[in-house]
C-alpha cells in the first residue's frame, strides 16, 4: 500500500521541470524532510544530491518565511509580557510567581491571534456591563449567549455586580476580575512594545500576515519576500486549519497559486462517524484535494492486538517481543509515545540490534539528569554557610549532586575516593577544603556569592549576584557539555542516554543565557526560582535522522507519515487522546462563543491522528497501563472501544504477565574455618555482638564475622542512640582530669547551668556533625541537661551518703579487654569510680529503657537470668545482664586490687529523675553460672560442624540491618 507522501511524489515526479519550482508545505519538520529525501531518490537516485526537487518547509517555518521575522524564544518573550503586565497593574505578583500565568497569557494571546478573534470584545471590562451591553450589536447570537453565561458568575439578573471581597470564594473572584480587566489593555501594550522591539511569537506572525492580505495586499507580493522564484505551492497533510491560514491559503488559491492535498482516505475518517470528519469535510470543501489518492486500491484493515500491562514503565518492555515480529527495515516500524515520560525506559529497553532508534519528539526538561543536577547546584549555593571564615555545604546538596547519574559519569578514580571519605564522614554541613582537590569537584563546590568582596557586600546590588550566579551556571554547564559530547560508547560511563542529557545541557544553557541577558535587580533565590519556572516548562523536541532506524515518536510527529508498524503505548484514556486541559484566563463559554479551540476541537484533533496513523499500517499494537489504584484508572483508549465496537474491527486482546517464583529460603549459613580463624585473629567480641548470637546466629554472621556496618546516615536531628552517645560524652568531659571528685566540684558544676549548656552544645554539634544547634536539637540540648544535672545531683548525694570528701576516678570511657576459650572479648567502662575504700564501681550510663531484671541480679535470682539469658526465645531476654558479668571479668583481671570488691551501678536516665539508682554487688553464683553458658556458646560458635542459622523470630528480622541482604 503506497504511503500518502509515495502518492505526492508519484503525481508531481513526473513533472520535474515544474518541481525546480515548486514548495511543499507540511504539518511538520519531520514529514517535509521525508519527503525531499524520497522526493530526491526519485529525482536523483540514489545519491545524496538534492538539485532540482523544489523546496521544502513546515506550516510554521513557511508563516515566518512570509513574515520575514523568526519567532522570539519563550524567555524573552515573558520578561516582556511581565514588563508591560507591572506597568498595568499596581499590585503586580514577583516575577517568579508570574512565570507560570505569564505562560497563560502568552498562550491565549496566541489563540487569539491565530483565530482571527477580536481581542477587544473578548478580553472586555466585566465591571463596565453598560459597555457590554453596547457592544451586542456587533456580536453574533453565539458570541452573545457565551458573554451572557459567563458574566453570570459576577451579575445578579439586574446586571449589579456581586462580588464581595469578604468571601474566600469572592475574593478569588476579584483576583481573576483584577487580571481580567487588563487583559486587554496588556495584549494592546505587549504588541506594541514586541513590534517596537523586532520580536514575535507565532500568533502575532500569524494575525500580521492575515490582516495584511484582507487589507488589500497581493498574496503574491508577500510570498516575494523568501519565495520570489516559486509559483506553485503544495499543501501536504494539513488536517485542523486557524484562520489565519485559512486567509493565507483562501488567497493563494484566488491567484492559482496553491494546490492541496488533503490525507482523507480512511473510511473511518471519511464516513463521518467520528469528530476528525467534521473539519476535513469542510477543509475539502473549500479547498479541492489536488488529486484522487488511492486509487482504486481499497484500504487493508490492519492487524490490531490490544496488550493490558499492569505496569507503566512494564509497557516498555514489551518492546523487544514485539519488535521481533517484525523482520523489515526498521524504518518501518515506529513506536508512538502519547505520554513522553517512557521515551527514557523505552529508549533502555530497546534491544541492542537496532543500531539506529531515531527519536523524534518533545521530551520535557523535568525528566532530564541535567535538570536535577542544576537544581542541586543552585540550592547548594543558597544554604551554603561559612562560620569562621570557613565554608561549609549542606550535605543534602552535596549528597544529591554525588547522586547524579551525570555527576557519576563525570567522576574519576581520585574523585571517587574523596567522595567516599565526605559520604563515610556523614556530616550535616561539609566544609569546602572536604570537597576540594581534583577538577571536578572544585568546578562544583565552591561559593559563587563570595568569588569577590562586591558580592559579599550586604549592599551590593542583586543584580550582580545574579550575574556571578549565571556566568557560574554556565561555566559548570560548558564544563559537563564538553564531557559528556566527548564520552564514546566505549567508555565504562556511556549510557543511551548520554546523547540526550547533552541535548538537555544545551537547552538548559540557552535558558541561562537568555535569563542572564536581563539585568534583573531580585535576590538570587528568586533569580534561580525564575530559571527553575523558565526550564520547567521546556519541552526539548529531538530530532533524529528521519530515514534510518527504528522510529520513536510522539503523536503530533507522525503526522502525514506512514508506516506498517505501529506500536502505541500507553493507549489509556486521558493519555491517548490526550485530555489534560491546557490553563487559559478565557472560559470554556468565550472559547466556544469567539472560534477558539476547545475540549471538543482537540477531540477531533486527535482523532484525526489516530485513524490516520491505521489507514496504511499492516500491524497495530495498542498497549495501555491497566492498573487501577490512586488517580490511575487503568481504563483502555475509547479508540480501542471505538476499532472493536464502532467499527468492527476483529481485536486480539492480551494481558501481560510477570510470573511469579516462590525462592526456597535457606535456614543456614555455612560455617568455614576461615570464618573461626577470621573471629579468633582479626576480630574481637563485645556483649552487644553476643547477643546478637543468642538473637540470631546468622546476624552474628554478618556482623562480627564479616565485618558488615550499615553506612553511617546524616540526620537533622539526633536519634535515641545519638543521645545515648552525647550523654556519656558530656558525663565524660565534665568529670575529664581529675582524679578526686569533691562535693565542692559537683556544686560548682550544678551553680554553673551556662558551662553545662556550652559542654552540651559542643557535644551535640561533635554527636550530630552539625555546626549549630537549632530545630529539635534545642529540644534534646535541655533534655541532655535535665539528665546531666540529675546525674550530677545523684553522684553528690551518694558523696554525702558515704561520709568521704571525695570519689577517686579510675577509669572514663575505658578500654578493657579479656581472652575467653581462644577469643577476644572487648568492652568500654563508662566510668570507674570508688566512693569507699575496699569497693570499686563500674558506672553504665543507659539512656535507654532499663528493667529491674536486667540489673538487680542477686543468687537468689541468679538461675532466672541466666536462663533467660541464653534461652531459645528473645522475649523478656536481659539486655545488661551479660554486660554486666563481663564487666566482672574485666574487673577481676585488671582493675581489683587485693580484696576490692565490685559494685555496678546502672545510671538509667529514666529513673534518674524518678526514683533512687541501687547500687548492685557481684553475685557470684551468676558468675559461675555464665561463665559455664558462655563457655557453652563460644564452643558452639568455633565448631565448624554447626551452621550459622537464622533466627525464627520475625521480630528481630524486622529490625536487623542485614535483612535485605540475609533473604529475611
């Protein structure tokens, strides 16, 4: 079946004398260069030359031929708008809060001006109803009844308005009535100053080029501008047509200038049981199809299947199944995108055979790395902070730039190992000389605002920061440009993506440079917001080589193209068509009433393209997400409904599923005389690593065998176990030193809250990796010092209790170490204390909750703990009590002396503040009875015969860090 550009060239190839001077207008760049590559095979052969084959343009480049001015880029074109929108209005919003409403006007402005519509009648002063009311007389009936039922939401019936400020639901009304009324004005305002400017944007070409030939100008005159050397004009697969074409090609068909050729074959189409119908049919009426296409051949129906994927990105990969039904050029076959955010999934999903995919279609600056990483920059530069002449990055930042997928292509050896230490420091604010040393990571982390003494000036002018700001910004962005454009498939970095984010970079660069060409006097927050609001809303289209490879484009590119495969993904309702209502300051009721484009003429736009797309196509593909939770209503296309009901079409549905396997679980770990050697000569033990046996063999396993730790994160504010450690931290600093503790020291310590403060502040800045205290950290700061103060309160009272005139200090945070059955058993004593002669005190600080049984251990009870201590269930299992025996051990083997005895004391801050601490002596039987339990259990973990096994208590699965890789 011959294609519709096939047809043109077959009936205007054989006249190639009149082809030198012939321009085929179509609806886009991608349709035109399809047909001069094909239009130059036929004349030329096979060769690359393109002599002799006419011209060829979109509809848009054609407008701007004819105008002789190109369209103004976006950016520009709002700062203008804005300009002229706060000379009109006194209570004008920031230009960044503007961005996005001035992206609203701009594209009502352009709807009005390519509609032909009167933008003094529509954007009239609804406070002034007497004007309106005189200005019935030159509107239609239709144009009348829209006015009428859109002034009813501001007139009661005697036309009085009836907005009260006093209401919420009013005064949004009076916003909108504000920014209505000077609508006009702004549109009148804007013209002017874009003409005096040499700017435009489309509508504007479009309207100038209208009015000037319905003010009497030979079209001719102004197709000499660019066109002097053509007469005849060929319009190829235009489909809805503004008015202001309709003027253009009206007068060059009077002068037998213009012939058309309208893609109307379908019987879908044609039969008029669609919306796309309505407008083709009169299209044809007015301006006759140059030739009959088709022939006599009829239509195929294609192949149709329709594929249900519970999944979004899960329709991607489908992709290689279903290419590989296809043996063809991949030319043929081409993958449609209604919902552009799987363009990234597809293109990695895509099987590496095809060494050619051309994409052609918008891609939204959002989903791009660049975007993410710029982003990451600016707010790096916002909350850096310097604090004693040093300059400090907020690691969040920090970590979000190391995170990028273009950072991390970017990263060499010896900036990987600096980003590793930064990453191991965990700090919450990273100083500058940190994150400096290789090229990298100096062009990203260093302060833009502080480059010179005017910047730090509090009275230097905004627009100077901004300008460092931008030059900045597009030093970095050349810098990433020029390597990424220098990556290869070869290298270890490159990705399919590569070439898109140096698109990306490109765009995003064009953005800063139009921004920076603006001497704008806002704070760089607001400078950066503006940039952010300015790229947010970019599309960046991609254009491929049209002639090769497989084809990935959106809906509006496959305009007057055809092919035998399609594929169309995410075939759901609302996404194809698409059914997103564009944001607009003119209702419904005035769009319908003035021949602006509305819902129902976007309808049968796209209906349009869709039976379009099939006429030709042997095999259809239509895959949609069929998940229905959330805002997803996993409902299929109404044109899959229409193909099977309407017309009849023989579907084959399928559903796509993703088998699911049930993995044995594995009890145990196997047990290697490595690991044994391992644990005897390079690791040690403690009580916390112990208990983590008796919880769960194989956590052991993964903890003290081979050395696993979770990485350290940063946190905003301190978490139990950080207090735990400021604590003792604090309990250690105050008491650093000295050797006798008098009551005239503690007094001393408790009379002075602001020392207490300042030791509590520094220990939480050490604790946190922070450089002020602030948030809830003031919260733990005076919780810390209640606990300091009763803990200070405590050891007083036990002075005056004793009788003695002071404590010795044996020992803080001391390092104590023992060998049991060929192990090495470590712990750390908080502090060691004697109050009497004959009597030595390990302290343990617990911040934590404590029982009465984990501590209050006598012979009486002995045989209970123990029991639970080394029992099968981790219920009601002590916490302190196997800390507490080793501290006997210890005790026993370097710190008693003579016939001392050992007294262990659990200052719990719980109970600090609520009932006395007992102090709890050695029991001797519990000794012996570890003792011969631990002996039992360090054998088991030295017999290689024994499996290090998983627990059955999901409980402590739930909270092990090793879960994820233990299987659990």
């Amino acid at each position: 079946m011959k294609s519709l550009l096939t047809q043109v060239i077959d009936h205007y190839a054989i006249h190639p004398e009149t082809l030198q001077k012939t321009v085929f207008i179509l609806p886009n760049k991608r349709s035109a260069l399809h047909l001069r590559q094909q239009m130059s095979e036929r004349i030329n052969g096979a060769g690359e030359s393109l002599h002799g084959i006419g011209r060829y343009v979109s509809i848009n480049d054609f407008f701007q031929k004819v105008y002789g001015v190109d369209t103004t880029g976006r950016i520009p074109l709002l700062l203008k708008l804005y300009e002229c929108y706060r000379q009109l209005n006194e209570q004008a919003e920031s230009l960044d809060e503007f961005i996005h409403w001035g992206g609203v006007m701009l594209s009502d402005f352009d709807n009005v001006d390519k509609y032909l519509a009167d933008a003094e009648k529509i954007f009239v002063n609804v406070t002034d109803f007497r004007a309106i009311q005189d200005t019935y007389q030159y509107l239609t009936e239709n144009q009348r009844k829209a006015i009428e039922q859109f002034l009813a939401h501001f007139r009661d019936r005697n036309g009085h308005l009836t907005v009260d400020m006093n209401t919420d639901d009013d005064r949004i009304k009076a916003r909108f009535l504000r920014v209505w009324n000077i609508l006009g004005p702004l549109y009148r305002r804007f013209n002017e100053a874009l003409y005096a400017s040499g700017m435009a944007y489309e509508g504007k070409i479009y309207r100038s080029i209208a009015e000037t030939i319905k003010g009497g100008l030979n079209v001719r005159g102004l197709l000499d501008k660019d066109y002097a050397r053509y007469n005849q004009f060929v319009f190829v697969g235009l489909n809805a047509l503004n008015e202001c074409e309709k003027v253009l090609l009206r007068a060059m068909r009077n002068e037998g200038l213009a012939q058309f050729v309208w893609d109307f074959s379908s019987k879908e189409i044609r039969d008029g049981r669609n919306k796309a119908s309505f407008f083709l049919r009169k299209n044809i009426e007015e301006f006759p199809q140059a030739f009959p296409l088709d022939g006599d051949e009829p239509l195929r129906r294609p192949r149709v299947r329709v594929v249900s994927v519970p999944s979004s990105v899960g329709q991607t990969k489908l992709a290689p199944q279903i290419l590989s039904e296809y043996a063809g050029a991949p030319e043929e076959t081409a993958i449609v995108l209604p919902d552009e955010k799987l363009l990234m999934p597809l293109v990695s999903a895509i099987p590496a055979s095809y060494d050619d995919v051309n994409i052609t279609m918008g891609y939204p600056m959002t989903g791009s790395a660049i975007y993410s990483l710029m982003k990451a920059v600016g707010m790096l530069q916002l909350t850096l902070r310097v604090k004693d002449g040093t300059v400090y990055f907020y690691h969040k930042c920090v970590r979000e730039i190391f995170s990028s997928s273009i950072f991390r292509s970017l990263v060499d050896s010896e900036s990987q190992a600096l980003i590793d230490r930064v990453l191991k420091d965990a700090q919450q604010y990273i100083p500058m000389a940190s994150l400096n040393g290789t090229a990298l990571l100096d062009t990203f982390f260093h302060p833009v605002t502080l480059e010179s003494s005017a910047l730090v000036n509090a009275t230097a002018a905004a627009s100077a920061q901004n300008q460092a700001i931008g030059r900045e910004l597009r030093s970095l962005l050349l810098f990433i440009g020029e390597r990424l454009a220098g990556l290869t498939e070869d290298d270890n970095t490159y990705s399919v993506h590569t070439d898109m984010e140096t698109e990306f970079t490109a765009r995003y660069l064009d953005a800063v440079d139009a921004l920076s060409a603006f001497d704008l006097d806002i704070l760089p927050a607001t400078w950066l917001r503006l940039l952010d609001g300015l790229v947010r809303s970019e599309n960046v289209p991609f254009e491929g080589d049209a002639f090769k490879g497989l084809q990935v484009m959106g809906t509006l590119e496959t305009r007057a193209l055809d092919f035998r495969n399609v594929v169309i993904l995410s075939a759901n309702e609302d996404l194809f068509p698409h059914r997103s209502t564009a944001d607009s300051f003119i209702p419904p009721e005035l769009r319908k009433g003035f021949g602006l484009p509305t819902l129902e003429y976007q309808d049968a736009v796209w209906a349009y393209y869709f039976y379009r797309l099939l006429q030709r196509a042997e095999n259809v593909w239509m895959v949609y997400d069929s998940r229905t939770e959330g805002l997803l209503s996993g409902e299929e296309s109404r044109y899959i409904k229409q193909l099977e009901y309407h017309f009849r079409f023989p579907l084959q549905r399928m559903t796509a599923v993703a088998p699911v396997e049930t993995v044995a679980e594995e009890e145990t770990i196997e047990k290697t005389r490595e690991d044994i050697e391992s644990l005897r000569v390079e690791r040690h033990l403690s009580a916390s690593a112990l208990q983590s046996y008796l919880a769960c063999p194989a956590k052991f396993y993964y903890q003290a065998v081979k050395g696993l730790r979770t990485e350290e994160d940063v946190t905003e504010s301190m978490d139990a176990a950080m207090l735990g450690t400021l604590f003792h931290g604090c309990m250690e600093q105050l008491y650093k030193g000295k050797e006798l503790v008098t009551p005239e020291d503690i007094q001393g310590l408790l009379s002075n809250e602001e020392f207490l403060h300042t030791v509590i502040r520094s220990g939480i800045c050490v604790v946190a990796k922070t450089l002020d205290v602030e948030g809830r950290n003031l919260v733990i700061e005076e919780v810390v010092f209640q606990y300091v103060k009763a803990a200070l309160n405590h050891d007083l009272q036990l002075l005056r209790q004793s009788g003695s005139r002071g404590f010795r200090i044996l020992g803080l945070e001391r390092y104590l170490s023992t060998e049991i059955d060929g192990f090495k058993i470590i712990g750390f004593a908080d502090r060691i204390d004697s109050y009497r002669p004959g009597e030595v005190r390990i302290v343990d600080y617990k911040t934590g909750h404590v029982e009465d049984d984990d501590i209050l251990i006598n012979d009486g009870n002995a045989e209970q703990v123990v029991d639970k201590l080394f029992g099968d269930t981790n219920t009601g299992r002590p916490k302190i009590a196997l800390q507490m025996y080793l501290y006997g051990v210890f005790a026993h083997k370097d710190i008693l002396r003579g016939d001392e005895e050992l007294v262990n004391s659990i200052y719990s801050t719980a109970k600090l503040l609520t009932e006395p601490l007992p102090d709890v002596e050695e029991s001797p039987a519990f000794s012996e009875m570890v003792k011969e339990r631990l002996h039992g259990v360090l054998t088991e973990i030295a017999d290689t015969n024994i499996p290090w096994k998983r627990t059955q208590d999901k409980h402590v699965c739930a909270m092990c860090d090793f879960r994820s890789i233990c299987g659990r």
